[in-house]
C-alpha cells in the first residue's frame, strides 16, 4: 500500500500537472471519495435476510456498512416506511486508495469478458459511477459462500472540475476504459 502511496506522489501527480497544465500541485484533481452501494430489495421479498450481503460488502471494503431504510412507502415495489433498502459504505483516506488499488489491479481484471468500462459515465462534476454485476470478482468473497449472488454500485467522487480532467486523473491511475478505435 506504501508503495502505491509513493507512486501517486512521486508519479502521477507530476504527470497530471505536466498534461493538465497546472502550475501548482495541489491543484491538481484528487480521489475524494468511493462510495459501495448494494440494493437489497430484491432480497427482502424472498428472505429477508441481508446479513451475507452485509458481511462481504464489510470483507470487500474493509469496513461495517450502514443499512439505509426506506423513506417512503412505495406499494408498486411492496416498499414499506423503515424496512432495510439497501447497504452502502464511504471510503476516505487510505481505506480508499487501498480499496481503489484493489478494484482497478485485482478486481476488474478477473471479470469475464471484461472490455473496459465507458468513458461516458462521468458526470458534470467530474465524478464517474459504474455498476458491477457480480460480487465474487473480489477475492474477499468466496463464491461457495454466496446463497445469492449481488451486484454493487460504485461511485467515485473527484475533486475535478470537467469530466475531462477526472478522466485524465482516472486514466493516470490504469483505470480500464474501452478501447476507443
């Protein structure tokens, strides 16, 4: 992890001035944030039980999610006011770069047919969301383990202007992107 820290000071902050154009360095874009969301509606209709799900997003992230309950009662989806909705954790700090080093070196890698992700999922504050359908690329899962298989929402927050300099940033640190032709 300490060596993933040196490269990004010593690397690819540099390079990101250097292509950006920025005088100083502190003002170059910056990880501020990686938020793992599970929905877990599906799995109140026939269980009602999430604690697996709670228990490998803790392993994958390294640390306890929070149960968000329902706000309102929605009865096309048989959604009742406080029953559990979902599952997500925020990472800062170094509980994220090493989750981030994780997902872009270990994790994205050993999904199948993976071409890359789509370089249009950035919004217009520069921060890029993508959608995983199996949890079990994580090595922290243990695929017999799994009664039910569950996909997650990953969100990353930048500190970037444009969409384009958080993509350089993105890029900087082998983000898999397709391969445009």
């Amino acid at each position: 992890m300490s060596d993933f820290i040196t490269q990004l000071n010593q690397v690819i902050i540099p390079k990101l001035q250097q292509e950006l154009g920025v005088a100083n360095s502190l003002a170059v874009p910056r990880l501020r944030k990686i938020i793992v969301n599970v929905g877990i509606g599906s799995r109140m209709k026939n269980t009602k039980d999430y604690s697996d799900v709670v228990d490998n997003i803790a392993a994958i992230t390294g640390q306890r999610p929070v149960v968000t309950m329902a706000k309102k009662a929605i009865s096309n989806f048989k959604l009742r006011i406080n029953t559990p909705s979902g599952v997500t954790t925020t990472l800062r700090g170094k509980k994220m770069l090493h989750f981030f080093n994780r997902m872009v070196n270990v994790a994205f890698p050993r999904i199948r047919d993976f071409q890359g992700f789509s370089e249009k999922a950035f919004d217009k504050q520069g921060n890029y969301s993508v959608g995983i359908r199996d949890c079990s690329i994580f090595p922290e899962v243990n695929p017999d383990d799994l009664s039910h298989i569950h996909g997650m929402s990953i969100t990353i927050v930048t500190n970037a202007k444009t969409a384009e300099s958080a993509k350089a940033l993105l890029k900087a640190f082998h983000f898999p992107f397709k391969k445009t032709t």
